[in-house]
C-alpha cells in the first residue's frame, strides 16, 4: 500500500491558490495569442489534456508543463529569477549570523601565545 501524497490530496491554501491563479494566466496568455489547446500541445510536445490541467490549476500537473507553456508564451523570464538566493533576505540573514558565529566561536579557540 502506498502513502498517500497530502500535497497533491489537500495542499496548503496558498499553493493551490498560485497554481490555479497560474493556470488562469496560462489560459488568458493562449487566448490572447489566439492559440487552441492542441496547437500549444504539439508546440511543447505534450497531450492536450496536460495543457488543459494546467490551465485548470491541477495540482498533480508536472512543472515542466507550466514551465514550457511560460517558454511558449513568451513568459519565462520571470520564473528564472524565483527562489534567486541573491534576492533571498531570510536566507542571506541566516547566513550571515551563521558565519557571525563560526567567526567568534574560532576567536575563542585561537591558540596564539
């Protein structure tokens, strides 16, 4: 028996809302180009029914589908700038305070007479 996968069975509001918030957009950027769901479908070498659940905002949809409709749409550029750890404050933050640290704990430890 497999586990079940609770992010795909009742994922945390705030995800599902960006997906499907992202699928709405994916469906607006082809009806604005004037694209059919199977045109963009053989465009990404994929089934219509992929393109059809990422529009939907279907959780279980891979990310290479959303990722090669943006590519399709013209829409990438912004996504290769996500999760950028240059533009990750928490992250920088913590690592800073991290080697702040490692820093005072080897001053404490020097040997030096």
């Amino acid at each position: 028996m497999s586990a079940k996968n609770t992010l795909t069975q009742a994922p945390p509001y705030p995800v599902e809302k960006a997906i499907k918030r992202l699928g709405a957009n994916l469906r607006t950027a082809r009806l604005r180009r004037n694209l059919t769901i199977k045109d963009v479908a053989q465009k990404i070498g994929t089934g219509p029914r992929a393109v059809s659940d990422a529009e939907q905002g279907k959780i279980t949809t891979a990310v290479a589908v959303y990722t090669a409709l943006l590519w399709v749409y013209d829409l990438l550029e912004p996504m290769e700038e996500l999760a950028d750890p240059a533009a990750d404050d928490e992250g920088l933050a913590m690592t800073w305070w991290r080697e702040r640290a490692s820093t005072e704990k080897s001053k404490e430890l020097d040997s030096d007479f």
